[in-house]
C-alpha cells in the first residue's frame, strides 16, 4: 500500500477516536460547577467595583452641594 494513503489511513483514525472522545465528553458536565463559581465570583466583583464607583460619584456631587 502507498504510504500516503496509510499515513491518510492513520490519520483518519486518530480523527475518529478523538471525535469519539469529544463526543463522550461533551454531554458530561464535569468542571460546570467550578466554572460557574469563577464566573459567579468575576460578576460579583465586577458589581462591586460598579458600586463603589457610583458611590464615590455620588458622595463627590453631595460634598459638592452648597447649603449655606
């Protein structure tokens, strides 16, 4: 046989099982939790910031305001 066409022969192999692999592994949800949790953490600091940079807006207007 031509060794390209064993060398296509191989590689359409390895496509097949690494296809199969991802294909078992896909419908698990393995690592769902953890990445809910970083994403929960980011967004929860993100609201923070958001927080605290309207506050900080709102206390400089207010320290702004001339009440006598």
């Amino acid at each position: 046989m031509d060794p390209q066409i064993q060398l296509l022969h191989a590689v359409w192999a390895m496509l097949r099982t690494r296809a199969a692999t991802l294909n078992r592994h896909r419908h698990g949800d393995d690592g769902y939790t953890t990445e809910t949790v970083v994403i929960t953490a980011l967004l929860a600091a993100l609201a923070i910031a958001a927080v605290a940079l309207i506050a900080r807006a709102v206390i400089a207007k207010a320290n702004g305001l001339n009440l006598g």
